[in-house]
C-alpha cells in the first residue's frame, strides 16, 4: 500500500482515500467478488462503467485453476483477467474452513498448515502461510490477506467455547508472523493485510488485535463473520470491533453482506467490504432496490411493465428492461438474466457507496441514513 488518507468523519464513520499500486481507492467501497478471476456473468467493462473500483480474487481456486503457472506467464491476475484496477485476494482461510464440513472432518489442521483433498480432482493438498504468501505474488493482488484460521461459530454441531476460539485465535496468529516472515523474504511491494479473528467473544477479539496492531500492518481485516452466526451476534461483533483498529489504517470487513449491513458497518468505521450476494443472489432471482428487495420469479411479475428501478441507473434499468421480461428470462432458464440481474445488483451497492462517500464528506451521513432506511423498509 502506498498510503490511505482519512478525508472526513461523521461519528465512527470515514472518507477516506486508498492509494495501491494499480490504483487508487475512494472509500468506504463495497469491493465485487471474482472468486475465479472473474465477477460471474459481468465484463470487465461493466465494472468500469458501474464504478468499480477494486475487486477480489481467490488465492486457494486460482491457486488449484487455472494453477500459478499460467499467471505467472501473465505477470499476475490483472492482465490474465484484463482487470487494471486494484485487486484483493483472500489468502485460502476461508475455503479451507468452508470445504471442511460440518464436522471439519475434510480437512486437518496443524501447526504447519492445513492438509486437505482438491474438490477438483481429489489430490492431497498442503496448504501453509509461507504457500499462501507464495501464490499471492504470483497474483501481484494489491492487498494480500494473511493465511488464517476462519473460526467457525460452531464446532461438530455445538458452539464453539472460548477456550477453542483462543486456541484458533493464537494459532491465527502465529500465521500472521509466518505470512510476514514470507512476505517480506518475497519482496513483495504490495500491502499484507492482518485479520483479527476470536469468534464471538469480545476479550478474544481484542486480545487479536492488540497482537496484530503491535506488528505494524498496513490495513486490518476483521474475518470470522458471516460463519453461520446468529445476525444479532455478527452486528455486536461488527460495533465493537472496527473502532479499536488503528485510525490511520483502513479497515475491512470481510464477507459482509446486505446494503442495511453495509450502511452499519460504516457507521461503525468499517472502510471496505466484500459479498457474494449481490451475485449470488441474482442468479437466484432475488434483486435489491432502492425501495426493498424484488423476488423477479413471483408471478406477480409476469405482466409488471416497470424496469426492477425508476430511480437506478444501471445498464438494465436505463435500457428499459421490464420486470415482466426478466420474470420471462427467469422462467426460461436463460443466462441473460442472471445477467442482467447481476448488473443491477452490483450497480446498486456500488452506487450505495457511492452516496454514502457524498453523505459523509457533507456532513449528512446521519440523514441520509433515515432517508435510506425509510426508503428501504417501502417496499416494491
């Protein structure tokens, strides 16, 4: 990281300005997830035009497909995906934990990292900070996530204690070093972010912290949200953590989540956010406006003339799509409108951040924030 600059302040909330070295970034941002090298169903120049300005990319998939010998040949990720703006990789932690089971059973944890089976062709896989750190430059991501540990919010069916969460906490730790130790032997010249864990236990959470905080990171990450938590427990781990990070470094909040979690999230200091949902829910129907969220597959739709928005400016609602054809394209299983659907979803939460980023340097977060939950809670 080059530097990042706080702008302005409304309570815990921030402008700020992110310089890396494909970019610079206006925060907050919601960041669109490309797991496999590419936003699904979206060009490259539909990012641009909507406003994006930085997206992520998987260290684990990319690092199993396409593999780091063909991005090397490429010189990293950017120009292999024809993406030239800034990118974020998460370093595998998640994966790892996602891909083990319930039980945990398909994977095994120790010291040295984490053994499992590629869900691609079922080859025994190793994965450590050190590899981590190793495929992330190859990648050349701008932001490069520290190896860890995801706790998980439960453990083989019952939740999960303290004394488990410390023990993944500290083991989360003694990665970071590692990653550190790796990162710099690379010599790296992107910025390595820490990721505080410690489940659902405050102590915890600033017990990691403070460790992180004394290594002297350029950004933070809060992880171990989004982890099958309760909603009410993932908002108190998300009001009392981001405002112990350090000021003058941007904090990001890992996987989260719906546009009302994203506006909470800044008004407790959080600069940078990432979901799948606005994808993944697209492709399931489900479309998020300004006045509510709209389940295009009710029949309800079938015969409704409107675009998904009037106030949205996004490529589908400008274009005069209706709600009557996307209902249509649904029905008939045709790729266009995931498509479109993920257009809108993406344009949206990009130009949700963009009005907060307005709110806040005005000094108007907190109005603006009445008039969007009011809007919100309309309905379509």
């Amino acid at each position: 990281m080059l530097s990042f600059d706080v702008l302005a302040t409304e309570g815990l909330a921030r402008r700020g300005r992110l310089a890396l070295n494909h970019g610079v970034v206006e925060t907050p941002v919601f960041m669109p997830v490309g797991t496999y090298g590419t936003v699904k169903g979206v060009l490259p120049a539909s990012l641009h035009e909507m406003g994006a300005q930085i997206i992520l990319g998987n260290t684990f998939h990319l690092w199993l497909r396409p593999g780091l010998e063909v991005i090397s040949q490429f010189e990293g990720l950017h120009r292999f995906e024809g993406w030239h703006k800034p990118i974020l990789t998460d370093s595998g932690g998640f994966q790892v934990w996602s891909l083990g089971g319930a039980d945990g059973s398909g994977r095994k944890i120790s010291e040295e990292g984490v053994r499992f089976a590629s869900p691609v062709n079922g080859d025994k896989l190793f994965l450590t900070p050190e590899v981590s750190m190793q495929v992330q430059t190859v990648l050349d991501s701008d932001i490069v996530m520290q190896f860890d540990e995801c706790t998980p919010y439960q453990t083989r069916g019952h939740l999960t204690t303290e004394a488990q969460a410390r023990a993944s906490m500290e083991l989360s730790l003694r990665w970071a070093r590692r990653c550190i130790a790796e990162f710099d032997r690379l010599e790296n010249r992107n910025a390595l972010f820490g990721i505080v864990q410690g489940g659902m236990y405050e102590n915890l959470r600033e017990a990691s912290l403070e460790a992180l905080v004394a290594l002297d990171l350029p950004g933070y990450a809060i992880g171990g949200v989004s982890v099958g938590e309760p909603k009410e427990a993932m908002l108190r781990i998300m009001a009392h953590t981001p405002p112990l990070l350090p000021p003058r470094k941007p904090r990001y909040l890992m996987g989260v989540g719906t546009p009302e979690d994203l506006v909470t999230g800044v008004a407790c200091g959080v600069d940078l956010f990432d979901c799948v949902m606005p994808t993944r829910n697209a492709r399931n129907g489900h479309l998020f406006t300004r006045f509510g969220d709209l389940r295009i597959r009710n029949a309800r739709y079938k015969t409704d003339t409107r675009p998904i928005d009037e106030a949205c400016g996004c490529q589908a609602c400008r274009s005069g799509i209706s709600r009557a054809y996307l209902h249509h394209l649904d029905r008939c299983g045709e790729m266009l409108g995931p498509m479109l659907a993920s257009l809108h979803n993406l344009h949206y939460y990009l130009d949700l951040m963009r009005e907060i980023r307005e709110a806040i340097e005005s000094g108007g977060f907190g109005a603006w924030r009445a008039r969007f939950e009011a809007d919100r809670s309309r309905g379509v």
